[in-house]
C-alpha cells in the first residue's frame, strides 16, 4: 500500500487539480462520476502526473508544495505539461 498525489486537468476548462489519496484509481473514478464537490462542476478529468509515496504525512507535503508552485511554469514542468 501507499500513498499518491496526484494531478487532473479537467478536459472542460483546462484546470488543474492536485490531491492526494491512499486508492488512485478509486478516487479517479470517483473524481469523474461527480462524487468529490470540488470538482463536479468542471469533470470530466484526465489524470496527467501522480507520484508514490510511503506514507500520508509524505504525501501531504507533497501535496502542499504542488499547490503552492500551481500556475508556476516550474509546476507544468513536474508534471510535463506545457
């Protein structure tokens, strides 16, 4: 088991979502049927960057330095996205 954070990019409007979760392909699915509030509104999704790691408190703060670089041309270059 592990932890992920991941990234979106919602094919609708073009914006990006960044979370973390211990199930992917659970909180995709979940992400896509209009299941998470923040972001039903602009689905459908496509997962375009995750990363793995051991535990959640890892995650978390990877989570947090993603969002905080959001925008940034640094954060499409993590994610390969230009």
């Amino acid at each position: 088991m592990g932890f992920y954070v991941y990234v979106l990019k919602s094919l609708r409007v073009g914006k990006f979502y960044i979370g973390q979760t211990n199930s992917l392909d659970d909180r995709f699915r979940r992400h896509n049927e209009g299941r998470v509030k923040s972001t039903k509104a602009m689905r459908s999704w496509s997962m375009v960057y995750f990363e793995k790691y051991g535990t959640r408190a890892e995650a978390m703060r990877r989570e947090l330095e993603l969002k905080s670089l959001k925008g940034n041309e640094r954060f499409r270059k993590i994610i390969g996205v230009s």
